[in-house]
C-alpha cells in the first residue's frame, strides 16, 4: 500500500487526510478507545476488507500517551480476529485513495490476514552478561595463560591483554547462549524475523506463535531464561500485534 510512514514529528495539516492504525477483515465492530490525539476511530470498509481510521491530527508526536492510544486501538481490533498493524504514524492522503489500496491489494492482504491469524508475536531479546568470568577462565586455556601472565607480572599491558580478551571470551559465550536459545524457541512458532543486533544485545528475534501456544511459549523461554542466564539476560515481550510478519505498507515514503 502506497500509505505514507511519517517520521517521529509530521505536520499533517491537510484536510482529509487520514491516520491508519491497521488492516482486517471486513465486519469487525469498531474500536471504542480513542485514537490518536483523542480522536475517533472508524472504519473504512472496502473489498471485504476494513482499515481502522481516525482523522489525522496536524501534528503527529510519538507521545508515551499517543503510542498508548495506537496500540489500544490495534489491541481491540485483535480482540476480534487477524488484525494487520500499522507502525505508529501512518497517514494516507483521503479516504478514497485509501479505498483504492484497499480494492488494488485485496489478494495480497487478505493472504497475510490468513498468515497471522490465530497468532500473536512475542519479541525475544538477550543482553550480554559481563560478570561471567570466573568460569569462562577455568575453561579456557588462553585466559589462564593471561591471567596467570597478569599475576605474576602486572602491569597495564597484561592488564588490557586480559580484559580484551575475558570480553571477547563473553561476547562468544553470549553468542552462543543466544544460538542455543533460537533452536529451542523456534520449534514453537510458526515463523521468526530477526531483529538488528550489536555487541550488547546479541539477541533479538520476533516469534510468530499461535494464540493456544503462548503459555508454553512463556514456559520454554523462562526455562531458557534460567539456563542461560549466568550468559545471557533474556527478556520476553508480548503478546504484541504482528508487525514483524506483516507488509502492509510496501511502499512507504517519509515525510
């Protein structure tokens, strides 16, 4: 859809123009949480598909109390069936060119409600934990021969020899811990998306699981949680609308 994604702060200002909250199937009753800014939500219904809409307000602000009102009125929409979700400051010119999309990509969205739905998306993170050493240097040749080194002739040399190297030893630890954590947690979803990952966080992966399967989706990454967790702090995020395994706005433009 040729919907327009807005950066953090967009004038709207021209008349008609619509903010987008998501995608789902025609029938759905309408959201009763305001909107955005206070407004009120509505539904446009085209094609056997519905887009809830509110007017946009002249300026759109990612405000703890606006993020609130997109995801309470995407919370609602879930409530009732497949709900596919727009990102937080979605604009589209007027109701008739949304109308349009709507008739010009039925097929492709109506396939993507069918994909998410009975589905929930959990967001797995994992951080690295730095006060794993002791063991890693039992472990480990190479950090016993620089810590023995550092003992007997420290200095700053050995000193920033040893740190480099017990930070790398825990980043590859975290790593792994983190590799181990997707090949028990991925057997439980029905898709993964993987998210951008650094040196800290060295984990970050959307699940797509089904609504029958959250609870034991929970239990399976606590348990993970607590094997891992001397490497890895993981936290677990959810349940959330789909955004990871939706492409409702393929072609987007800032403004």
């Amino acid at each position: 859809m040729t919907v327009t994604a807005t950066a953090a702060l967009t004038t709207a200002g021209t008349l008609g123009t619509l903010y987008v909250y998501g995608i789902a199937p025609a029938g759905v009753r309408p959201p009763k949480a305001p909107g955005v800014d206070g407004a009120e939500v509505r539904l446009l219904t085209e094609a056997g598909l519905c887009a809830a809409v509110s007017d946009a307000p002249t300026s759109v602000r990612a405000r703890r109390r606006d993020l609130m009102a997109h995801q309470a009125v995407l919370g609602e929409l879930a409530e009732q069936g497949p709900v596919l979700p727009m990102r937080f400051a979605v604009l589209t010119p007027d109701a008739e060119a949304l109308r349009d999309q709507l008739r010009t990509d039925r097929a492709r969205l109506a396939a993507q409600l069918d994909e998410v739905r009975g589905c929930v998306e959990m967001n797995v993170k994992g951080a690295v934990v730095h006060g794993y050493f002791a063991d890693l240097v039992r472990r480990d040749d190479a950090l016993r021969a620089l810590a023995r080194q550092a003992r007997h002739r420290p200095g700053y040399e050995a000193n920033v020899r040893l740190g480099e190297a017990l930070a790398k030893g825990v980043a590859r630890e975290a790593r792994g811990a983190a590799r181990d954590v997707l090949a028990r947690l991925a057997p439980l979803a029905v898709r993964t998306a993987q998210g951008q990952v650094d040196d800290e966080q060295v984990l970050s992966t959307s699940f797509l699981v089904r609504s029958a399967d959250e609870q034991r989706f929970r239990q399976a990454a606590a348990a993970q949680a607590r094997e891992v967790g001397d490497r890895l702090a993981l936290s677990v995020t959810g349940p959330l609308p789909c955004y990871s395994f939706v492409d409702a706005q393929p072609a987007t433009a800032g403004r």
